[in-house]
C-alpha cells in the first residue's frame, strides 16, 4: 500500500484513480469509538476583512494598513 501512497495529494492512486480512507476508516484504523458519522469534521475558515485583503493585495506589513 505504502507505493501507491501520493504524499502531495495525501491520498492513493491505483491506476490514475485516487482514493481516500472515509471517516468510518479512519476511525477503524485509530480505534476510534465515539465518531458520529452525522456531524461534519470540517473547521469553516474565517471570513477574510478588508485590511486583510488590502494587505495581501498589496504586500504591505500590517502596519502599514494600520497608519493608513
């Protein structure tokens, strides 16, 4: 299994398919007992403000947004 591992994708791929262990799987392999297969094990991203989008724009320090 270890050769059809894809570390950059983080998953395997037989014959140009790739594969990833689902949730149940994974808790199988970690013996894991109280996984709750109703509940989404996803972190939302926090919304981006607009100092933030300015400086990445821009490439500037924070400072700078901030004096400006």
């Amino acid at each position: 299994m270890v050769r059809f591992w894809d570390p950059a994708y983080q998953c395997f791929t037989f014959n140009q398919e790739d594969m990833t262990l689902t949730i149940e799987e994974y808790a199988a392999l970690l013996r894991i007992d109280n996984v709750k297969l109703n509940k989404i094990y996803v972190k939302e991203p926090k919304p981006m403000t607009f100092k933030k989008k300015l400086i990445k724009l821009t490439r500037m320090t924070n400072t700078w947004a901030e004096n400006s």
